[in-house]
C-alpha cells in the first residue's frame, strides 16, 4: 500500500512539473513566483513587460482624458493603440541595440543633470528633492537605477536619432514654390463703385419687386420655432443676502491664503548652471570682457532662454545665490558664478518685482463674497432633497415657487434667447428638449442653482406676414437691385480699364485708386474680401476683377508681379519656417528609414503569450 501511494506521489509531482512547464509557455507569471519580464527583442535588446505595460497604460489614460470615459483594452485595441506602443517599443529597442554595438552612453553625470531638472522631482522649495524623486518613481513601479538607467538610454537614442538628422537642409526645389506662392509681390489697383457712378438713379422698388424679394427670401423673415416655458429656479445670487459670515471665519480664509495677499520682493531671473566652477567663471570673463551676450552663453550650451527661465522667484528660493542676485539693481545684469542646486551658475535679473501686500480690510469683501457664495450653494444642496420630494408628490412648478425659496418664470425661449436664465446651457438644453408630456425635474445650474421647466406649448416656425417686415423687404429689394446695376457697370467698365490703364480710367471716371504694391499672401488685407484676394493673387497681369456685394462693387486691375524680397525680414521668416518644417519633415523620414533598417539588420522577435499575460492585467 505504502509502495503505491508512493509511485502516486511521484506520479503527481510529474504531471505538476508538466502542468507548470505549459502554464509557463502561455505567460502565466505568478504560478511560481517569476514573473513576465519581456514580450520580445530586437538583437540583444529586450523589451521589457512593464515598460510595455506602462506605455500602453499612458497611452489608455491619455485617450480617457481625450473622450471623457473610461478606456477598456478592447476599445484600446479597437484604436490600434496597442500595435502603436509596441511599434514605438521596437523603435527604441533598435536603437538601443545600436548604441551598445557601436559604444554610445552618456555619463553619470549628463544622466543627474537631467534629472535634478525635471519639473516633476521638484520639492516645496522649487528644487529637485530626493523624497520626491523616490516617491513619484514608486507610485509609477520603477527603482531609481531603473529610471536612471532609462534615462540614460533615452539620452544614448537622442544622439543617435540627432546623428541621423545632421546635416539634412531642405531642398531648392521643395523651397522654391512655396517662396513663390506664400512670398511673390503682387500689385493691384482697385476702384470702389457705388450708386454714385451708376449713369442713372436707381428707382425705388414697387410693390412687385418687394413681394418678389420677400417670396425669394423666405427664410429671412420666418420667426424660428418658439417653446413658450413656464420654470422654477433657484440661484445663489438669489439666497446671498439671507448668508450670514461671521468675521472669524473670514479672517481664517484670509490667514490661510496670506502667501497670495502678502508677497515677497520678486526677481524675474534666468539661471545658467555649468559643470564647474572654471567653466562658470570662463563663461563670466568672456561675458566681462564683451566677447560674448549672456544669450551667446545660453546658446552655446545648447539650450534656450525658456531652458535658463526661472520665472518669478523670492530671495529664499534662490538659496545662496540669493543676497547677490537681489542685490542687483538694473535689468540685464548678471552675477556669478554662485551656487545653485543644479551646480555652479550665472544668473541674470531681468525684472524688480516690488513687495505686494493687500491688507485684511482690502481683501474682506472678496473673501467675505466668496465664502457666502459657498454657503449660499450648500444652502441650495441643503433644500435639493426635499424639493425633489415635492415635485415627485405632485406639486407643480407654481407650488413649488410657493412652498419654497423657488421663483416663477415664464419665457417664450429659441435658439436666439440668452438672457436670464436662457444664458445657462443646461436650461437651454433641456428647453430645447423639453416634450410636452414630461414631468418637471429639478437640474442643476452651473453655478450651484437648481432649475425645473414645464413645455406649456410650442409655436412652429411660421412667415412673417409681409406687411409686418415691408420694410425690411424694401430694403433688402434696393440693396439686390443695386447690386445688379453695379455688377453691370462693373463688367461694361472692366473692358476699358483694362485696355486703357490706371491713370487714363481714373482720370475718365473721375475716380481715385487704391494702390496696393508689394503685396504678398502673407500681408491680410482686411479691406478685400477673400475669394477676391484669391482671385487677385491667381490671376494674370493686366486683368481685372470684380466683386460686388452690399451696396458696392471693387473693380481691380491686376499689375506686374516681382519676386520674394530675399531682405525684408518677413521673408526672411519665412524661408526658416519652411526651411525647419521641410527640414524636420525630411529629418523624419530619414530616421523612421533609419530605424526600421536597424530593426530588419538586428531581427525582431516578440513573444505572443507574454503580451497576452500583459494584457491580461488590462482586463
């Protein structure tokens, strides 16, 4: 007996090795105590589980913070955003195997000075804080040697990806065009018209032409559908005089927010930390000596004045540097090099920000506004319950105005309607969707009151009778009337301006032009209507165009067209807008060729199972 509980024993123990052996191959990670730790490689690279999982994590909570809702992995896989992390996953894991083939790292150093400038690892003071630094990088599952050595990598790839950019310009015959399209001088002549150079006074419109106009025009004198509304509401504004705030509570709210009405003397200042203290120093004698601008020093350490920009700070917060800093007196100077928490640096004060101090008595008003506002909506909250009882024992909006604090209105409400309570967007939506049949709810308002409607009845939209808007429809029959005059003169005009030219056209009519010269797609002119100013810019030398509309007709004739003033700075930003954004777009492409010739050199193998035990924890 004890021999064949023994081979059932051993018996068992195989077909739980085999058991743990095929749950392995399916990602099964805690069985043991392992766990997942790659979903695939490119070369000698892996990809590690959890950084596939935190970047597919990023991802989902950035799309949830787009739509508003709650992303699940099947709506993330719908969106193919998961293909998209592991695509990004492999690029970086291309070049990384890269890099270590070809010996590229940065140093302890380069990998603190990142850090200790992140925004995120910044304690009360406004400087990088090691308590922070571990609590953040905890909350986010990492170790400090893991996100250090991230970093690193991160730092490798940037000069690697820089490496393949180098050098890229934008092609002449990419340049070209758009030069020509956005920076071309074009000049044009326009004329106005107006019913003072018709040869004839326009008649005034009868009778017919008026009915015609007012037939053609229908929509224009049609009143849109009215829903006449009866409602209840209830507002803070409407409760505030009946708060009561006692002084004390007032003086605490002050007393908690004494660092807003009580300021420190403020420095506007820009900071420049060096590796050593030689090399601040070096960097100090040059800017002494006039050989270089503190911009000159910024740049050369590739960074940007938004890099060196510490905005407003207090003495306090510049630590040790701070007695030299405030002691400066004229915008522009700069002092150092001086300590800093990120090492030796130069500072430069750009503006004295003086004391500010608003006194209890300055500031009573507001606070006291601001706390009876809050109280007046907990009041409101308060009365939400029983109110809601009323309504839904039978009580109508009437009853409701009088057994509580409610007040009745009426309003014949559209689209059009936005004052009183109109103005609120939750009323208006539920005034346009109010049915007849519904039964009055209580809603909130945005600033904490309470509203319920009742549709009473509902006018369709419907003419407006013409004897009602005669007049209206007279005017709009001139104004069409006019414009098909001007049209006319316009086009029997275009002819003999064309032919005869500027001066001899303005001299025959009697009328001046507006000369508009060096005229590009960059210059707006507000003056011209936009489909002309297409017309304009498109058509050919020697042309005209016209454009009539409210009364008045442009008539313009086209003139000579010169190329891109190569000086005027205008132009000159131009050519650096293309040239970086052409640059950047073909920098681009030459690293995503880059990259996937690295992927296709090192080989690319991923691991299904450990992907789908990822997921698994999405689910």
């Amino acid at each position: 007996m004890a021999k064949k509980n023994g081979a059932q024993a051993i018996m068992m123990w195989i077909l739980m090795a085999m058991l743990i052996a095929g749950l392995g191959g399916f990602g099964i990670d805690s069985f043991l105590g392992g766990r997942v730790t790659s979903i695939g490689a490119v070369g000698d690279r892996q990809i590690p589980a959890d950084a596939y999982a935190r970047a597919l994590q990023a991802e989902m909570r950035g799309l949830e913070s787009q739509i508003g809702q709650p992303v699940t992995l099947a709506m993330a896989q719908g969106a193919q955003i998961d293909q998209q992390v592991r695509a990004q996953l492999i690029t970086e894991a291309a070049l990384d195997n890269e890099a270590d083939r070809i010996g590229i790292s940065v140093g302890d150093q380069n990998v603190q000075r990142s850090i200790v400038q992140m925004g995120a690892f910044q304690g009360p003071t406004g400087a990088f804080d090691m308590e922070t630094y571990r609590f953040r990088l905890q909350n986010n599952g990492m170790t400090p040697a893991e996100f250090e050595e991230q970093v690193r990598r991160d730092a490798a790839r940037s000069l690697l990806q820089a490496a393949t950019a180098a050098g890229i310009e934008t092609p002449d015959n990419l340049r070209a065009p758009l030069m020509d399209y956005y920076a071309t001088r074009h000049r044009f002549d326009i004329f106005t018209l107006t019913e003072a150079q018709l040869p004839s006074p326009l008649t005034e419109p009868d009778g017919a032409a008026i009915q015609a106009y007012y037939d053609a025009n229908l929509a224009e004198f049609t009143t849109p559908e009215t829903r006449h509304i009866t409602f209840a509401w209830l507002t803070p504004d409407m409760v505030l005089d009946s708060v009561e705030v006692d002084e004390a509570t007032i003086r605490s709210l002050y007393d908690e927010r004494i660092a807003d009405y009580v300021q420190p003397e403020r420095r506007l200042v820009e900071r420049l930390v060096f590796g050593s203290e030689a090399e601040a120093q070096a960097a100090m004698d040059r800017l002494t000596a006039g050989e270089a601008s503190f911009e000159d020093l910024v740049t050369a350490r590739g960074l940007s004045l938004d890099d060196a920009d510490m905005g407003d700070v207090s003495e306090a917060q510049l630590g040790a540097a701070g007695a030299a800093v405030f002691a400066l007196e004229d915008p522009g100077q700069v002092v150092g090099p001086l300590p800093s928490n990120l090492g030796p640096a130069l500072f430069r004060m750009n503006a004295i920000l003086n004391a500010q101090e608003t006194t209890f008595e300055e500031a009573r008003d507001e606070l006291r506004a601001e706390l009876a506002g809050d109280a007046a909506r907990r009041a409101i909250q308060d009365q939400q319950e029983s109110l809601d009882d009323l309504l839904a024992g039978g009580a109508t909006l009437e009853d409701l105005a009088a057994e509580s604090a409610m007040q009745l209105g009426e309003i014949d409400w559209n689209a059009d309607v936005t004052e009183g309570i109109a103005a609120y967007t939750e009323f208006a939506a539920a005034a346009a969707s109010a049915q007849a049949d519904d039964f009055p709810e209580l809603a909130p308002l945005s600033d904490g009151g309470l509203f319920a409607l009742r549709l009473d009845r509902v006018t369709p939209p419907a003419p407006q009778p013409l004897d009602a808007v005669r007049l209206e429809a007279a005017a709009g029959a001139r104004e069409e009337a006019l414009n098909a005059a001007l049209a006319t003169l316009g086009q029997e005009w275009s002819g003999e301006l064309a032919s005869g030219g500027v001066e001899a056209f303005s001299e025959a009519r009697g009328i001046a032009a507006e000369t508009l010269a060096d005229v590009t797609r960059l210059d707006p002119q507000p003056q011209i209507p936009p489909s002309m100013m297409d017309e304009l810019m498109a058509g050919d030398e020697g042309t005209t165009v016209l454009h009539v509309a409210e009364g008045r007709a442009l008539l313009a004739l086209i003139g000579p067209t010169e190329a891109a003033d190569t000086e005027d700075a205008q132009t000159q930003q131009l050519t650096q807008a293309i040239n970086q954004q052409m640059g950047q777009s073909l920098a681009q492409d030459v690293f995503t060729y880059f990259a996937r010739a690295l992927q296709a050199e090192a080989g690319i193998t991923l691991n299904q199972a450990a992907i789908d035990a990822v997921h698994t924890n999405f689910r």
